[in-house]
C-alpha cells in the first residue's frame, strides 16, 4: 500500500505561538521552563493535527526555536568560540548564535556583547537560515539530542514520527569556514559523519523505523569534490543501521542523479512539481529494493494540487516500482506556506476555493494516496470537486484582464532606459541635492511600535475615522523627520508608519491581489510575514505613497526619500499565480510602480528608492537558467524606474543573500545609489565594491539584532570601506529597515553611526 508523507510541518502555530513565547522568554516575561512548556505543547498540537488529517508518515525534528539549519550547527557542536567565552546557558547560547547578544555586567557575571552569526537565504526561498561556521578546529561531536528527544516526546503521545535530519553534505556545503580556518568545510565530512552516525545509532536505538535525511543542494551545481564525497560519506552513515530516506527537493536533479545510483539509503525523495523530470530520472537510478518518494503535493505555493495530473504521476511511479514502494509526499518541508485556511473568511468564496494552506496541503495527501490505493471511486466527491475547482480558476474574469495585457503589449525598449549616463545623471543630483561627503541614510522604516500597530488595528477595524488616522500618521512621520534631523542624516525617510508589510501594503493598494487574515509564514527566527496572493492581472488604480512622502517633504528642507518595493520583491515575496510566467507578472507590477514614481517626481520627491532585496533570491537553482531570470528581472527594474528625469536620484536596496552572484546585474538595473546588507557577512564584499560603477552604501549595523556596536566599531568599518570605494560613491547606513527594532537602539545605534561619519569626514576631507 501506498504511504503519505509530510516533510516538515510550520513550526509558528495557527496564532503565532511560537513567535509570542519566544519574545516572551527574550523579554524575561517567561521563564526557559515555560517557553519550552509552550514549545512542547505546540509540537504536539501539529503531530496530531497532521495525523487526523491522515498523514501516514508525520515528521519530527523539524521543529526550531529559531532556524533549522542553526539546530545542526548546535546539535553537532559547531558553535563559534565566540558564543561559549560568557558561560551562557545552553538555550541563550543558541539565542546568541541567531539574534547576537548584548548586556551589561549583572549578579556577578561579565557584561555579554557578541553578534549574531550571518543569516542567508534558504535557496530561492524567502526563508533565512543562519550560515554554519566552521574549521579546522572544530570539534564535531553530539552536542543535542534534540532529535531523539522529540522522536520521544511523539512517541509517548502514541505517535510514531521520522526525524528529519539535514544531510552532512548539504551542511557543509552550505557552511563557511572561519578565518583562521586552513581546511574547506567540505574537508571536514569524515569528522562531522562520525558525529552522524551517532545520532542515527540512537534514534534506532529510540525506535525510529526510518530517518529522512535531507540533501537540497542536489538541486545545486556542484562541484565533483562535492559529488565525489556522496558515496564515502553515506557508506560511513550505513554503519548506524538506520532507513534513511535521501530527500531532494526545490529543482531537477539532471547529472547529479548519477552520484544516488547504489548509495547504501533505503529510499530518494523527489521534488516532481518544480521538476517532473526528476521521476523519469530517479527510476532510471533506482535499486530493486529502494523506496521511491514522490513530492507532488507542492511545499511551496498555496494553489491546490490538480488532482488528475497527481494521480497520473503517482500511478506512473506505482507502475515501476510497485505499491509497496511508493510513498506520497509534499515536493519539500510546507513550512513555507500558512498554516490553515481556517478563518479566513474575508476571502471570496470563488477565491478561497483555488487554495490550500498546510492543513489543506495535508489533507490531499492522504485523498491522493487513498485514490490510488483504493480507486478512484472512494474519492470520487474529492476528485470532482477539485477538477471543479481548477475549471472556475482557469475560468475566472479576475485571473485575465484585457487592458492590463493591452498595456504590456505597448512596452517599448526605450522605456527601459534613463535619458543620460549615471555620471552626468549624478552630477546633476549633487548639484541639486547638495549632499555632503559620505552622505548619510537609512533604509526606510522606522521602529513600529505598540502604538502604531494598535493605531492602525483600529482603523482597519472601523474603530476610528480616516481622518483621525491620516492625523495619526502625519504626526509620527512629523516626529520622525524631527528625530532624523536632530541626530543629524542627510537624506531622510518618512518612516513607513503608515505600513503594515513592505510587500503586503503595496498589494493593498494593487488589483489583482487577495490578502489572509493569519496567513502568517516563518521568514527567520519569530519574523513572520502574511505574503500577499496575486490571483489575477496585477495594475494600480491610484496612487500608493504619494501623500505620505509629500507630507513629509513638506515638513523638511533636507531631501526626503519615496520609499517603494521593487518588482521582482513584489513578486517573491508575494505567493505568484502559477498559470501565468513570472515573468509576465514582474512586468505587469513594474508598470504599476513605474506611474507611482512618476507621480513621486510630480509630487517634489527627488529621492526615490526602489527596494529589490528579493533578487538574489530569485536566480533560477541552477546556473544554465540565470540568463532569461536577469534579463527579465533588470527589466522589470528598469521599466519601473527608467522614467525619471536626470536630476532625480533612484536609490535601490538589496539584503540578505550572496551578492557576488548577481553584482552585474545590481549594476545593470542603472540606479545611482544602492545599499547593500554588509555587516552580518563580515564585509565580504569588499573584493568587489571596487568594481561598482554607481554609488553603494554598504551596511554598518545589523538591524536584525539588538546589539548595538560601539562608534570605534563604526569608523573601522567605515575605514575599511573607503580602501574600497571612492570616497566620492559611498554612502553610510544600516543594514536593512528599523521597523523591527525598538527605539533606545535605534537611536543609539544611528548616533554612533553619525559620530564616526563625522569623524572620517574630517579625517578625509
């Protein structure tokens, strides 16, 4: 008989309960006794809510306080020394690792100042994961037994679980070496597959029937070092005798099929929506004994599975291999999607019905695997509906809109382009602006406090008049010109009170866009985000930012920067239609924001910035396909911006990913200022900051954490830039946004930020 599986569960609860507990316990507001109470509470909750949906083989182990790929690093013992000089306990220590600590000496202990360790993006998701950190020196050893403990606590509640661990290969390939380090991670796997198989001995030992163990950069290009250590590596994990199900997903494996044939594992898992070729792949390679795991139910969007086509793939698989050896999946981990369509009732009915969130996405696996375990008959109501539905969907006067298309169809290459090279362009802009050396910003936003949030509940709620919030608004973006003057920045921001999301308020103000009440996703550590749905034709009716930004240039003489998200962001960190190319999508939402920045250049806003921080994120997994997503994606960028008269200076912002990947094309987009996350990846862009064309304004402080670095901290890495780039191109500000941060660091942090500016002004003067 066929099996259903998941492969990893959200971890944040229907309500966000893990986010509240977490903040709670870092607040001091709880204990570590209650936080793990509560922790422990909510796996429970999701083991049960997947087995009465019914889920045959349910994971564990992929819960996480904070990131998943952080657990291994400590589980496994590879803990910079950084984080184990302060004699913390073993949870704050972990803490430390994700979101840094700072705080003063107190009942006898040393006052704690480290930060966090570099956070990236989890492949082409909008996931961070924490960087392992890795050397020689490195002592890999069972450091947790989370795994087993978790397998434990499930069982003892009469449910039998397979843990999920990430493969060593991945591990390693994903981590960095320290600088002291004289080994590539990738030459430490002997010494880390020790440590493995220790683990794997106990949870056999703990009655676990089989182990998923995850190896995602499968998907990857790899080097034959990488490819070559496959074999060795999972012939030294067979000696703990545990079922391993080698779990691929998030693209084709094509050559890398090769390095599975006749590895010592009980089964493969294959992501067969993001490629369907996988299957014919993966049969080729397959052993006689070998379990085959089909994903078909997709981890990564929220549109339903096409039943029919499900069920003729798995068939297909069945007809190989056999029933007995066929297990139906989600494509990956749905930790990537909400948690349930429960109570969201604001969403049209027509609408609603396209959908299916974690709960849903569980509950097809197990209509599928009955539907081919017992016919198709005893489903039958299932089938139809969904067929049903997919027919209304393709149907539908929203997901096609005549003028949108017209529009598109007019887009001419000219509109792609600024009138004038940067040099002139920039020129021009200083003479107007009149901006000092190394000129000062911030990324956008500002803290959201309880009172802007509470403020703006009530209005979404009808609980206070337009009027009384407009009023509201304008006094915090007021205070926050006020503040931004006082301490001394060049080039302002209104401070984004005004919005809930970066992405989620644009698609407010756009047609072709549905939003959820709870549909809350883990985007790193308790950070959630509600993605909006683009369901149909993407166009502006109206103008999105134009009154706020106004005001606030209206109230400061010093240049005020529009603040918009770029296209391609809009549309990664949205979940996209997949009836229609992305690239149709990116082009529909870059004529949108082009009418907006035009309106913003109309209003007297000279500063616009045009927020990309998805395009990294965004490259196609494999290198072959970089092409065709660049060149759609600058253009998309370009059509968005490329209106603008020479005097206006278009800014753009990038975060969070490896930019020596796409450095071409940040310069290919023709924005005269960009800022670029620099100071969680220990200023490893230094190497080519030199070679960029425009001006960049690499991040001095990581505003992801609370710690708060010293002005001497500042103006060493403020020195170290200027080695780098001409003085006449940079620009100093934070990492990212302030929305997420409370403001006696904020205001701490951007003072000694201005202070040692001043410092390296008069030094270079």
């Amino acid at each position: 008989m066929v099996q259903s599986a998941v492969l990893g569960f959200p971890r944040i609860g229907k309500n966000r309960e893990l986010k509240k507990a977490t903040e709670a316990y870092w607040s001091g507001k709880i204990s570590a006794d209650e936080l793990n109470t509560a922790a422990k509470n909510l796996r429970l909750e999701h083991w049960k809510l997947q087995k009465d949906q019914g889920v045959d083989i349910v994971p564990s182990n992929d819960f996480s306080f904070y990131d998943q790929i952080m657990d291994h690093s400590f589980t496994f013992n590879a803990i910079p020394e950084r984080y184990l000089k302060y004699d913390l306990t073993p949870l704050d220590t972990y803490f430390a690792m994700g979101r840094g600590m700072q705080r003063p000496a107190a009942d006898g202990k040393p006052a704690v100042d480290v930060p966090s360790q570099e956070m990236v993006k989890w492949f082409d998701s909008n996931y961070h994961f924490l960087r392992p950190e890795v050397s020689d020196k490195t002592e890999f050893k069972l450091n947790s037994t989370k795994a087993v403990d978790e397998f434990l606590e499930a069982k003892q509640a009469n449910i039998q679980t397979r843990p999920v661990l990430l493969g060593p290969v991945t591990f390693l390939y994903l981590a960095k070496a320290t600088k002291e380090s004289s080994v590539k991670p990738i030459d430490l796997l002997p010494k880390l597959a020790s440590a493995y198989v220790e683990l794997l001995k106990k949870l056999v030992e703990a009655g676990a029937e089989s182990v998923q163990i995850d190896e995602p950069i499968l998907a990857l290009d790899l080097p034959k070092e990488v490819l070559d250590s496959y074999k060795s590596t999972y012939e030294t994990l067979a000696q703990a005798g545990a079922k391993l199900i080698l779990t691929t997903y998030f693209g084709p494996l094509k050559q890398n099929i090769e390095i599975l044939k006749g590895l010592p594992v009980a089964g493969i898992h294959i992501d067969v929506c993001r490629a369907p070729e996988n299957l014919d792949d993966t049969l080729s390679i397959l052993s006689d004994k070998q379990v085959l795991s089909v994903g078909i139910v997709s981890g990564r969007n929220i549109w339903k599975t096409d039943f029919q086509k499900a069920v003729a793939v798995i068939e297909k698989a069945i007809a190989a291999v056999g029933s007995e050896r066929v297990i139906v999946a989600s494509s990956s981990s749905i930790l990537h999607i909400p948690h349930s369509l429960s109570g969201e009732d604001q969403l049209k009915p027509e609408i609603k019905r396209w959908f299916a969130f974690a709960v849903e996405k569980c509950a097809e696996l197990a209509i599928l695997t009955k539907a081919v375990n017992e016919g198709p008959a005893s489903v039958r109501k299932e089938l139809e509906a969904n067929a049903a539905d997919a027919k209304a969907r393709a149907e539908s006067p929203i997901t096609n809109v005549k003028a949108v298309r017209d529009r598109q169809a007019a887009v001419t290459p000219e509109m792609h382009t600024r009138a004038t090279p940067f040099e002139k362009r920039y020129s021009l802009q200083q003479e107007s602006l009149k901006l000092p050396q190394f000129p000062t910003t911030t990324i956008g936003s500002f803290p959201q406090t309880k009172e802007i949030r509470v403020t703006r509940n009530k209005f979404v709620k009808g609980l206070i008049s337009a009027e009384e919030y407009d009023a509201f608004i304008r006094n915090e973006i007021t205070d926050v010109v006020k503040f931004q003057e006082n301490i001394g920045l060049d080039v302002l921001v209104h401070g984004e009170p005004e919005r809930n999301d970066m992405v989620q308020y644009f698609g407010e103000k756009m047609e072709g866009f549905v939003f959820t009440v709870n549909g809350w996703v883990q985007s790193y550590g308790s950070r959630c985000v509600r993605p909006p749905i683009i369901v149909g034709d993407v166009s502006r009716p109206g103008p999105m930012t134009v009154k706020e930004s106004a005001f606030a240039q209206s109230v400061t003489s010093k240049p005020m920067k529009g603040m918009l998200t770029a296209p391609i962001t809009i549309l990664r960190w949205s979940f996209p239609r997949d009836d229609v190319e992305e690239s149709i999508q990116a082009q529909q939402i870059a004529l949108g924001l082009r009418d907006e920045v035009l309106d913003l250049e109309k209003a007297g806003v000279r500063v616009i910035q045009c927020d990309e921080p998805a395009l990294r994120e965004g490259l196609p997994l494999r290198r072959a396909d970089w092409a065709q997503y660049v060149d759609y994606a600058v253009k998309a960028f370009r059509l968005a911006t490329g209106g603008v008269k020479d005097d206006t200076q278009i800014h753009s912002h990038f975060c969070y990913s490896d930019f020596n990947d796409i450095f071409d094309a940040i310069q290919g987009l023709d924005a005269d200022v960009v800022s670029i996350e620099n100071s969680k990846s220990d200023m490893k862009l230094m190497s080519v900051l030199s070679n960029y064309k425009s001006c960049i304004g690499p991040g001095l402080f990581d505003i992801h954490s609370p710690r708060v670095p010293p002005v001497e901290e500042f103006k060493e890495r403020i020195d170290a830039l200027i080695k780098s780039v001409p003085k006449n191109r940079l620009w100093i500000n934070p990492d990212c946004g302030l929305k997420t941060r409370g403001w006696p660091e904020t205001t701490a942090d951007l003072e000694n930020m201005i202070v040692a500016t001043r410092i390296a002004r008069n030094e270079n003067a």
